[in-house]
C-alpha cells in the first residue's frame, strides 16, 4: 500500500480546515501497522482516505498498484461501534458480507466457524448481539471485517468503548488472531500507546492538525505476541519513544 503526499482540507465557517498534510508511507503486505497521535490530529481521517470513505484533496492512495478511488469489497472495516444487525444471529452476522457481496454463502461457511473458533465465540454462534457482551460484539465484528479474506483490514479504536480489563483481554484475541491465521495488512487506530506497541509490526505518530507524520516507528518484537511481552524492558523502551514522539508532536504539551 502507498499513501503518496496525501491531504485533506474541509471547508469550515470560518474558512478551510486542514485536517491532514503531506501524509507520505508506504506499507509492506503482511504488516500491522497502528496510528496514534493526539485526539483530533486527522487519524480518522487519514484511516478513511486510505479505505476509500473519503477522497483525498491532495496527493493519491494505492492499494496492490491499483488506486483507491472508493469504498472496495476486497477491504475489510471494523469501527468503534460493532454495528452489528440486531435481528441475526453471531454467525449471520459474519457472513453478512458475503450475502451483500452475493457471494455463495456455503463456501464462506467453514472460514466462518474457524474465525469464531479462533475468537471463543463458536459456542455462541446462534446468540443474538443483544445477548453478547461488548467485546464479544467487537469480536463479531473483527471476524466480520476478515470473513472474505481481505487485502487491508482497517480497525478505527475498535475498542475504546471497552472498560480496561476487557479491552486487554480484546487485545490478547486480536494478537492471537493475527499470529494464528494467515496474516493480512491492517492499519488500526488507537490511543493506547501499549495496544499499539503490542499489536503492531509499525507504529506511525501523527501529530497536532494540521497532521503529518512525525515518526515512524518499527517494533521488533517476535511474534506471536503474548501479555508477557509487557513486562519485556524492550516493550516498555518502546513505548517510551512513542509517548516521546507523540508529545513532541504536539507541541510539548501533555496528552
């Protein structure tokens, strides 16, 4: 994936907003890369020109070569709300993809039990979202966003709505769901530092609007990743540079 020189100014009442500047990166296929930066610097909004949601003012976006001039089915979305259709069951739900894509359903069947394996919700296959927990909810929604085997997987703070405990524990799923399954490129955005560091194979600090690139951040830690890994000194120094960088970015003021 490359993201070439790429921006985007509104048009607000006082005059033209700049919410993202000179974006310029490319990605590796197979690579988990996170965002962060502080709140309003255009995070959102970088993840939905790259995903085809919003068309850059500036600059061009290219996924395998080809450029992204839309919202494509060969991308996958999960976003802070699960959206979920109330009125399916866990597994409908996974699979709806396929049945808007008009895809044979049958043939998506077994990922769909192997995904839901992978995330502990088989047994629940039959529930209703209203009957799930929110992270159970988040976790639909990840297999959702993976059932037709994306090219890009694009996650927009799937879980900042999550209460600390389960979001470590979402954290450990979607590591484990990475490590287990054929992996694919992603780009997710986080607040977390650590959920950051510990998911990702790059970490890129965006800084205050109008935003940029600041840092560009490799983590070399093995995977698979576990919860031990945050107790590891590398984690923790890694984690230093980011907050270091983030606050950098925004002016030396505390975020």
């Amino acid at each position: 994936m490359s993201v070439q020189d790429a921006g985007k100014t509104y048009a607000g009442r006082s005059g033209a907003v700049h919410a993202v500047e000179h974006a310029d990166f490319d990605i590796d296929e197979g690579d988990f890369v996170s965002l962060v930066g502080p709140s309003g610097c255009g995070k959102s909004t970088l993840m939905a020109m790259i995903g085809g949601l919003e068309a850059p003012s500036t600059g061009r976006i290219r996924v395998g070569g080809t450029p992204v001039d839309g919202p494509r089915r060969d991308f996958g979305y999960v976003f802070q709300d699960a959206t979920l259709l109330p009125w399916k069951s866990v597994l409908d739900n996974v699979l709806f993809p396929i049945r808007a894509h008009r895809r044979p359903v049958t043939e998506f069947q077994p990922e769909a039990e192997r995904l839901l394996r992978l995330t502990g919700l088989w047994d629940f296959r039959d529930k209703r979202p209203a009957e799930l927990s929110g992270g159970m909810r988040q976790r639909v929604a990840i297999c959702r966003g993976l059932i037709h085997d994306p090219r890009l997987l694009l996650m927009d703070e799937p879980f900042s709505a999550l209460d600390a405990i389960t979001r470590d524990d979402m954290n450990l799923a979607l590591a484990r769901l990475w490590d287990q399954q054929q992996r694919r490129t992603a780009v997710f955005i986080t607040h977390s530092i650590r959920e950051a560091v510990l998911l990702s194979d790059r970490v890129l600090v965006m800084n205050a609007r109008p935003s940029r690139i600041v840092a560009d951040i490799r983590v070399p830690l093995v995977r698979p990743r576990h919860a031990g890994l945050q107790e590891d000194p590398v984690f923790n120094q890694i984690c230093a540079f980011v907050r270091e960088k983030i606050h950098e970015g925004h002016g030396g003021h505390d975020v």
